[in-house]
C-alpha cells in the first residue's frame, strides 16, 4: 500500500520549518491579486525570458508572484526566507512536509513547473528568474520525477508507516489518469477550471499562439511535455448567466434547462474571472451578445455551455498551427464533462 498527492498546482503556501505553521493563508490558483506586478515586469520586457525558459506567462495565476507578494506582505519574512527558516511549497509540497513530520520538503517537477521559476529544459530551479521575481532559493522544494518513493507518513498517522509514491499536479495527473502516454493524446478536464492538455512526447513545442508549454510527467528522469490551455470553467460561465437572468435553478437544473433550450443567435464571450489562453488578459471582463427580446435565461446558460465547445476548438486549432501533432480523440473528465453541450465541436 502507498499514497499519491496530486493537487492545485498554482496554490502557494509559506511556513515556518521549525513548526510547520504557515506564516499567512494560502494564495490559491484563481487569486489575481498580483496583476499589476506581473503587468510591470511585462512592461520592463521581461515575459521573453519568461516564456522560453519556464513556457509559461507572466500571469498572477502562477504561483512565483504569490510567493514574492506574501514575503513583502509579512513582517521579516523576507529575511526570514533568506536565512532558510521558511519553506515554500504548492499544496503537494505543504503536504508530503506535513504527513512525513517535516522531514522532506520536495515537490515533482509538474509542480514546480507552474511557479515561474523553473526552467522546464534545464529541469531546475533558476538563479536569473528567482531574481526577476524576487524569491530567495532557500525557500524552495527539492524536485523530483513524478513517480518515485519520497518518503513515508509518520507512522503515528496510519497505524504505520506508508511510502509517498508520486506526486502530480491536478492537470497532469488526469492527463496520466486518462492514459494520455503517447504523442498526439489529448484529455480537457470540466470542473472548477478548464484544462486542455496535448502530450507532446519529449519535444517542448513553444507556441505561437500564448498557449502553455508543460512538463507532463517525469518518471525514471526521462520528461514528457505537453501543451496546454486552461481557460474559465463552464460552473461560471452558466452560474453567472443565471444571476444576470436572475434565475434561482440549482447547478444540475441549469445544465437542464441549457441543455433543453433552443438554439438561438445569443454567445458568450468568457472572461467573468480575466481570460487566460490564448489572450491571457487578467482584467477582461464576461461579454453577452446577440440577444433578443424572445431571449430567456436558458438561452443564457445554453450559450454559456456552447462557449466552452467553441473555445475548446479554438485551442486544438491553435495547438495544430504551432505545429502539435493532431489530437484523434479529446478524453473528457470533470464535473461537466457528462454535458454533452461542453463537449468540443469537431474540427
């Protein structure tokens, strides 16, 4: 018997190592707060460096910021941090120090990937970004492949002692779930976010069209990657439609009446929560359009679910022009994923 942690991979936490008490709540994936930050080091032309080392965007969803906002925020956690008595971790990390007593502060190289501060070619932390973001490498996890022993539970958890066996973030660890192991293998996960995600074997294919560059596994030091394009969940999409509509029907009515609703000329245009990729705009703001006065609330929620379909397709189509190989099936998991209206149109 062994245990895995897959988790949010963007969430950050700060804590003591001597109690293991964080020094301040956890910053989780959806929080923008550090938009205008991300803004300034765009401007100072900085993203450049970002994207080819790390593949990803300067974007407040990664986890780097975060981190760099709570050591300014808390009084003497920088100093704190750059004398070694804090730690810094994802969920997954916070937890493997928690249930081995302290003793391995680690994290897997899909986790360590979403912080801006790991170069994903390289596969390690990175002296040039830690400075542009300001983090002190002190603070920072050992990473590992994905599939591998890192330690065991305290024994007085479980009875006894059992081994931590591998560590994925979420997105991945569906990818891996659906069996996603060979080039040109898709998943797209429907639940609090949206996740698409192309296994691109051992070539890192750098996109043109802002989309994600990722680790998808490292098992035995050998690395996978994957392309990849989170985007805003269909919950709030159809949710926010039906405060607009004023309508009180639960989550599974909503998805009912969309789905019984009748095709009109209404569309959603996402971005109630900033819009990720490919626009990657952190202030844009949800847009209706099309309506008219035989409009009604589901036509509303109905749209809401049909722009998940629309936006899935723009994203493998952008994947194909970057030159991804092509997707013959897109696995779907999720809490939206039985709705057939979410589901990718084909293309």
């Amino acid at each position: 018997m062994a245990l895995g942690i897959t988790n949010q991979r963007e969430t950050a936490v700060i804590w003591e190592r001597a109690t293991g008490r964080p020094i301040h709540r956890a910053i989780v994936w959806q929080d923008r707060r550090t938009a205008d930050e991300c803004a300034a080091l765009k401007a100072a032309g900085a993203e450049p460096l970002v994207r080819k080392k790390t593949g990803l965007l300067l974007d407040p969803y990664f986890s780097g910021t975060k981190v760099a906002w709570m050591l300014d925020h808390v009084a003497g956690a920088r100093s704190r941090a750059e004398r070694g008595e804090l730690a810094f971790g994802t969920i997954d990390s916070f937890l493997l120090w928690r249930l081995t007593g302290g003793r391995v502060h680690a994290t897997d190289v899909t986790n360590a990937s979403r912080t801006l501060l790991f170069d994903i070619h390289a596969q390690s932390w990175d002296e040039e970004l830690l400075s542009l973001i300001r983090v002190p490498r002190a603070l920072l996890p050992e990473v590992r492949d994905s599939s591998e022993v890192y330690g065991a539970t305290d024994a007085a958890l479980f009875g006894r002692a059992l081994p931590i066996a591998g560590i994925a973030g979420d997105q991945q660890a569906a990818l891996i779930g659906q069996a996603c192991f060979m080039p040109g293998m898709a998943k797209s996960t429907y639940g609090t976010g949206c996740f698409l995600l192309l296994n691109t074997g051992e070539v890192a294919v750098t996109s043109e069209n802002r989309m994600l560059t990722t680790p998808a596994y490292r098992i035995g030091g050998r690395i996978s990657y994957a392309m990849e394009d989170p985007f805003s969940s269909p919950e709030r999409r159809s949710s926010g439609c039906a405060t607009v509509s004023r309508s009180s029907a639960t989550r599974p009515n909503r998805r009912r009446r969309g789905a019984r609703a009748g095709q009109s000329r209404c569309v959603h245009g996402a971005g109630v929560r900033g819009a990720r990729a490919p626009h990657w705009e952190p202030n844009a703001r949800g847009l209706i359009c099309g309506l008219t006065l035989d409009a009604s609330g589901a036509h509303l929620v109905r749209a809401a679910l049909e722009s998940v379909a629309f936006q899935t397709l723009d994203l493998t189509q952008a994947m194909q022009r970057d030159g991804a190989r092509r997707a013959d099936a897109i696995r779907v998991d999720g809490g939206h994923g039985g709705q057939w209206l979410v589901l990718p149109v084909p293309g």
